[in-house]
C-alpha cells in the first residue's frame, strides 16, 4: 500500500531550510531534499515537486517519510545505498594512504592512480584493484599524490620568534604620525612588447594578441607601503643594487615624510637592505644624517609573508601589471595611475594577524613550548 507522508514543518525548520538554501556551498542531494520538503510543506503534489525539482517521484516519497517517521536532519542526510561492501578494508585504506605518502617507484618522478592500484595488488591479497578505488579513497583522505607544492620551510627559532613578534607588535600600534610604520620591498618585472599589433574587442568577440612577443629587457619596482594609512609609492628603477636602495631610503626621509621624528622601516633581509649602504652611496655625514630618521625593523629569514608591502605588491600586479607593457616610459606612466587611483581610493591593507594570535597558532613551533613538548 502506498502510503503518502503529509509533511508539516515548523516555524524553525522553515527558516532552518530557507537559511541552507540561500547560501554556501553543499551536495547537490541534500540541496534537493531541502527543497521538496519546503515544497510538501507547502501543500504541493508529488508529481509537480518530483518535476520541478527534476527527481524521480520515489525519491520525494522516501524524503517525506524519512521526515515523518524521523526528523529533519535524518530527511536530509544521505542513505545508505545497497551495494558491494568496500573493496579496501580500513587497515588497506591506511596502507594506501601510507603509500601515496612514500617515494615512488624508480624511475617514476611521481605516484600516479595507476601505479598505486598495482602497488596495492602487490600489497594485499586483491586479485585486482581499480584506479577508480584508489582515487575514492585517496578522495577521501584529501590526498592527491601527484601534486606538488613548492615552498619554503623555515627554521623556526628564538631569532625567528623575536623578528616575527617585532614586526607584528609594530602593526599592531596605534597609528603617530611622528613615528610613521613603513614597509619596504622590491620587485622585478619584465618589460614585454608586441610583435603584431593587437585586436581589440569587439561585440561577440574577445580581444586577441599574438601568442608571439618582444623581451625588451626587465625594469625594478621599489614599493613602499604605510601600514597605517592609505598611502603607497612605486619606483621604478633600471636596478636594484645597493646605491639604489640607498637612494630610496633617502627618499622616504626627505620627500614622503619630511616631518617624521623617526620612519620604523619594515623590510626583508636582502644583501642590499643595509645600513652600510647608504655609507656605500653617499659621504658619510649624509648617510649618518638619513639614517638617523630610519629604524629597520628585518623580517625572519623565509617569512615575507610577514612584510604588509607583499600583499600590496599583489594587488599591483593583479590591477596594473597584468598585461604586455614593452617600454620604461609607458611602465612608469601606468604604474603612477595606479598609484594616484589606489591612495585616492582609501584602500589599506587590513592585517589581521597579531602577535597573541601568532602564540596561539604556532605554539608549537615556538622553541619553549618545544622544548617542554620533548619527552624525558
């Protein structure tokens, strides 16, 4: 006998459901089940929902009763579906997982699906095991093998905990402007022009540039960036030695704050970004007169994550850089629109990340928390 389900929902699962279904990302499944339930709760028919909602109508009977005979969440959670048991048992599954996590085979740069089902024949007492298998349950374990991430891995120590903790104490203070915070960075570009002169778009039709191009040589961007106002800069210079950034410092004395009592600097440790050279640049009481305006303040060697300018210097490749710009001249022009749109625009880097978020994140890496975490 056919029994049909009346669903009748509260106030809370309405606006529970509605909640689900106007935002975030879920199942494809669940996402039909919310709505044929809102739907019988609406006095709809079977037929009408099944169609709307593009399901079978058995799939809307077993929704409802699942609902009626159990709650809301039981209605919208997957069912069990009949079928083979799983072809790897839970101590396989860890064998491959161990595995995927190991070195390949020799002479393989890498662990395909492939390999890693032969592997497993190898392994256990399976006559055969599908890539398809494999890739489900490395799926499972959010594990794909044959991705590859390059980064780097710093030494986290006392010296690393001090620098990352002054930079972020540095942040972290309310904004003087006698004392302003500035972060320092540098970064090269290649200068890229046209063989053959581009189309433009037209209506149905994207702009289209020759795959071929002309290297006209690189040209070196200095970035400044306040970290606690709307305010950035961008040299652009043929080089990026020792002179030049001396020149740069001068610069952030001299002509973009003349009236700070002391500029706290913020800046990576590059052979360049010294105090010797300034006294390499310029006579020695001039370089004694800068640097007394300036306080460096290096980030941890391999965290220049931790330097504010970096994300800026992201934001001006993604805005501006992101074309064929061939010439030093046009480089420059673009660029200082850029500039003079961005500080016009407010827009400031909002850093979130605090020194007592740091001690609670990376406790561990800390050498005194790691030091009592040792056994005896």
């Amino acid at each position: 006998m056919n029994i049909r389900y009346r669903v009748e929902l509260s106030q809370e699962e309405r606006d529970q459901l509605t909640a689900f279904l106007s935002g975030g990302k879920h199942p494809a499944r669940k996402v039909k089940r919310a709505q044929i339930l809102l739907a019988a709760d609406a006095g709809v028919g079977d037929q009408v929902i099944a169609a709307s909602v593009s399901v079978g109508e058995s799939t809307v009977y077993r929704t409802k009763r699942r609902f009626v005979e159990g709650n809301l969440e039981l209605a919208l959670a997957e069912e069990a579906r009949p079928g083979a048991a799983r072809k790897l048992t839970g101590r396989e599954e860890a064998l491959l997982v161990a595995t995927a996590c190991s070195n390949p085979p020799l002479g393989r740069a890498r662990w395909t699906l492939d390999l890693l089902a032969g592997e497993m024949i190898k392994l256990t007492e399976h006559a055969a095991v599908s890539r398809e298998t494999v890739r489900r349950r490395l799926g499972e374990n959010k594990l794909q093998p044959w991705q590859k991430d390059m980064w780097c891995i710093p030494k986290v120590d006392g010296a690393y905990v001090a620098r990352m903790e002054d930079v972020l104490d540095l942040y972290s203070q309310y904004p003087d402007p006698k004392f302003p915070v500035v972060c320092f960075d540098e970064s090269p570009t290649q200068l890229i022009g046209e063989v053959r002169e581009p189309i433009p778009a037209a209506p149905g039709q994207p702009a289209r540039y020759d795959y071929e191009y002309r290297r006209n040589g690189t040209a070196n961007l200095f970035v400044f960036l306040d970290a606690h106002k709307s305010w950035r800069h961008v040299k652009v210079t043929e080089h990026r030695a020792a002179a030049d950034f001396a020149h740069c410092m001068r610069d952030l004395v001299d002509i973009h704050y003349p009236d700070a009592d002391l500029i706290r600097v913020v800046l990576d440790n590059l052979s360049t970004h010294t105090a010797g050279a300034l006294y390499e640049t310029f006579p020695a009481p001039e370089a004694h007169r800068v640097l007394q305006r300036l306080e460096f303040h290096y980030t941890p060697k391999h965290a220049s994550w931790l330097n504010m300018v970096e994300i800026e210097i992201g934001v001006l490749r993604s805005q501006c850089l992101d074309r064929r710009i061939g010439e030093r001249k046009r480089l420059d022009k673009e660029i200082k629109a850029w500039e003079k749109q961005r500080n016009e625009s407010g827009a400031r880097v909002k850093w979130m990340f605090t020194t007592e978020r740091a001690r609670v994140k990376l406790a561990r890496a800390y050498p005194h928390a790691a030091k009592e975490s040792k056994p005896l």
